[in-house]
C-alpha cells in the first residue's frame, strides 16, 4: 500500500475536517459575541486563563453583571459547543500534520508524525479545560480548578498553535517543491 497515495485519497476527509473546524469557530464566535465585555475583553478566553479562584470569580461576576445578556449561560453553551469544535480541529490537525510528514522526509517528516499526535493531545486537553470551565460556570470555583484548568488550556494552545504553524510551513514547502518541479 502506498502511503502517501492514500493519504492524498483523503483530502475530501480533510476538507470535511477543515470545514467543520471553520463553521465551529463562526459558531462559537457568534454565539460567545456577548462573553467579550470590558472587564472581560477576550471572551471565553478570560475564563480559560483565570488561573486562580479569584480570577475566575472576577470572570462569573462580570458576566453576571450583564443586564441584557446571561452571559455565564452564553459562556455554558459556548463551552458545550466546544466540545464538537475540538473534535473536529483535533482530527483535522491530526490528519493534516500526518499528511504532510507522509509527504515530507527527514527532520520535517518527524516533526509531522509528532504534531499530529500534539494535535489529538490538544483535543483531549481541551476536553479537560471544558471540564474545569464547566464546573466553574457552575459554581464550584476553587483554585485547583482554575489552575488546571489554565494549564490544560495554555499546553492546548501550544501544542496547537505548533501543529497549524507546521501545517503552513510543511504545506508551503510542499507547494514550492511541486513548483519547482513543473
């Protein structure tokens, strides 16, 4: 079985992938649009990087205090949603990253075969921070809570971020490669 002739027969897979991942993240932004207030200027992400009890409480109050909007339900959906998001960047990150290290060699080809793995690492990372988010959008605030719940969330977006950053440089290395070719 040729490897990278299969891997290239699922592109309609990843496009699926890609897509879903896009309208996920409309979605949540749409319906996370209230969550982004002064005290909290980035949303979702405030509760995701409260660190602390307190942190995390000074999130819940200022999104209660919202008159025209419940904005701790809005965060309690948002966070729900997340979970379908995840499922959706992790495998794509995944199949992504593992397509490109199939295509590649050397040093470019492991670090493809690592982050694809880094991609489902950040999955289920994410299902974890959910976890914290909701108990805390719950009322069960403590400081072990939001403390795990930071670090999921902050190694979740490295290992992310690193995986969509190889994506671009493997994928443009990839294009330049079949470039020069023709």
């Amino acid at each position: 079985m040729n490897l990278k002739k299969d891997y290239f027969s699922k592109l309609p897979g990843l496009l699926f992938l890609a897509l879903g991942s896009l309208v996920m993240l409309i979605v949540m932004a749409e319906t996370g649009a209230t969550l982004k207030t002064p005290a909290t200027p980035l949303g979702i992400l405030n509760l995701e990087f409260a660190y602390t009890a307190e942190k995390a409480f000074d999130v819940i109050i200022a999104w209660t205090g919202m008159i025209s909007a419940d904005n701790v339900f809005a965060a309690i959906i948002n966070t729900w949603l997340d979970f379908i998001f995840l499922l959706f960047y992790a495998l794509f990150l995944y199949h992504a990253s593992r397509m490109l290290a199939i295509r590649h060699t050397g040093l470019i080809s492991a670090m493809g075969n690592f982050l694809s793995k880094g991609g489902l690492a950040a999955g289920i990372l994410d299902v974890f921070e959910n976890i914290g988010m909701l108990l805390t959008l719950n009322g069960h605030i403590s400081n072990t809570v939001s403390l795990l719940t930071f670090l999921f969330s902050i190694i979740k977006w490295l290992l992310a971020i690193a995986a969509v950053f190889y994506i671009l440089v493997a994928g443009s290395l990839l294009l330049y490669k079949k470039v020069i070719r023709t």
